[in-house]
C-alpha cells in the first residue's frame, strides 16, 4: 500500500505556483507536435508547410483546452461553476474532460483539413496516435494531482489520498484508478504505433479504421475500468463518465459507417 504525499507543484517560477499537472499536459502536447513534424518528414503531411504545422498546433490546443474545460463544467461541475463562473478559467486546478477535448481536437483537425484540402480520416488516423500517449501522460497528472482516484479497496494495490480516515481513524486506501487508466493508455498508443507502422495494415485497410480502433477500444475500456472509479452514479448505476464512454462507443460504429460508405463509393 501506498500514502499519496506528492506535492502537485513542480517549482515557483516568479512568484507562480508551477504544477506537476500542466508541465505534463505542455509535454503531451509537445510530443504530439514532435510526432506531426516526423510524420510530416515521412510525407504524411507533405502538403502543408511548417509554419501551417505551428498554426494547427496552436488551434489544436484551443480546441482542446476549450473543448476540455466545457465539457468538465457542463457535465461534471456545473453547479461550482454557478456557484463561481470564474472557475471556468482555473484549469490548473485540473477538470479537464477527455471527452471535450476530444472533440475539440476533431472539429479544429476537421477545419484544418478543409482548409488545406487533406483527407480528415487520414488526419484523424495520424492524430489519435499521439493522443494515446498524451492521455497515458494526462492519467498520471491526475495521479501527482491527487485526484480522479478509485473506489476503496483492502489489496496491497491501494492507495491513500490526503489522509482520507475512515470513521474508525483508519486510512482508507482506494485503487490508483489513474495508474490503471494511464497503463490502459499507453497499450493503446503501442497498438496503435505498430499499426500505423505495418505496411500489411494499411494496404488492408482504408484511412480511418485506425480512428475506428481508438474510439472504440478506449470508450470500451473506459466504461469497464470506471466501475473502480470514485464517481456518483448519474443513471441507472452508470457515472457521467461512463455514459458519455457508451456514446463515444456507438459514435465510433457511425464513424465507421462513413468509413464503409466511403470506402464503397
């Protein structure tokens, strides 16, 4: 078992509280521009120039960012966010939704598509790849954060989070909910970089089916992995997270419906 006692700050910088939690979410997003700029290299994006590369990414964490934050606020904290509308901005204080940002990050890929006359699904296909290890990075934020963590559980696995006592005074240990979800991430990155690296699949296979793969595969095992986090049941002993992992899943049959359809044109 293990007492959570990380400080969530990294440094001061000039007065300023700088957090474990941002500086990794900065390195998600760094790796993910790293990954663009060698796919570009390979001549995945060999129509755009660098400098539209900047510019994607810079929209790209907009849409993310703004993406994450309302989603988190609608369906997780609406009622702190009537309490105090400022805390829309507080994103350092972490609540962040994947789903927003997922979203997000599809409606400015889908713009920059348009606008530069590239194949969205092959966009798509590139962009899920880095995001598979952003989200495994983003899981252990949440960890240094202290937050997001798994039901209680008596096995040597768990974890005690701010010196939470039971009534008895005894620490109550719960499930690194976070340390799981994050290692569920990081097969999904390594799935889909073996993938997007065999010449056999993508012969076989039209641009889009490796979004396919990611929508479903991490909206499904979002929904079973849930169950161990600490989350108020919403509808029919299902959390938020949970309901909106189950339209993620169907989301993913319609995507690949245009895949088909596509396909079959």
């Amino acid at each position: 078992m293990f007492i959570h006692a990380i400080n969530p700050i990294a440094f001061t910088l000039i007065g300023f509280p700088v957090r474990w939690y941002g500086l990794i979410y900065v390195l998600g997003f760094l790796l993910t521009y790293l990954f663009l700029r060698h796919a570009r290299m390979r001549g995945a994006l060999k129509k755009i120039s660098e400098d539209d590369l900047d510019w994607f990414m810079f929209w790209l964490l907009i849409g993310v960012v703004v993406g994450a934050r309302v989603f988190a606020i609608f369906f997780y904290y609406g009622s702190s966010f009537l309490a105090d509308p400022l805390v829309l901005f507080r994103i350092w204080q972490g609540g962040l939704s994947f789903h927003g940002g997922l979203v997000g990050a599809f409606i400015a890929s889908f713009f920059f598509a348009q606008k530069h006359k590239l194949d969205f699904f092959s966009l798509a296909d590139l962009m899920v790849i880095p995001a598979s290890l952003a989200l495994a990075l983003g899981r252990i934020a949440n960890f240094i954060n202290g937050e997001l963590f798994g039901t209680i559980t008596s096995s040597s696995v768990g974890v005690n989070f701010g010196g939470e006592k039971s009534l008895d005074g005894s620490l109550v240990f719960r499930h690194p909910y976070q340390l799981y979800a994050s290692a569920k991430n990081f097969v999904l990155f390594f799935l889909l970089l073996v993938w997007d690296r065999s010449t056999t699949f993508k012969r076989r296979f039209p641009s889009g089916i490796l979004t396919f793969f990611f929508l479903a595969s991490y909206s499904f095992f979002r929904f079973i992995l849930d169950f161990l986090r600490e989350e108020p049941d919403v509808f029919v002993g299902l959390s938020m997270g949970q309901l909106l992992s189950l339209a993620m899943f169907l989301a993913s049959f319609v995507w690949l419906g245009y895949i088909l359809k596509r396909r079959k044109k």
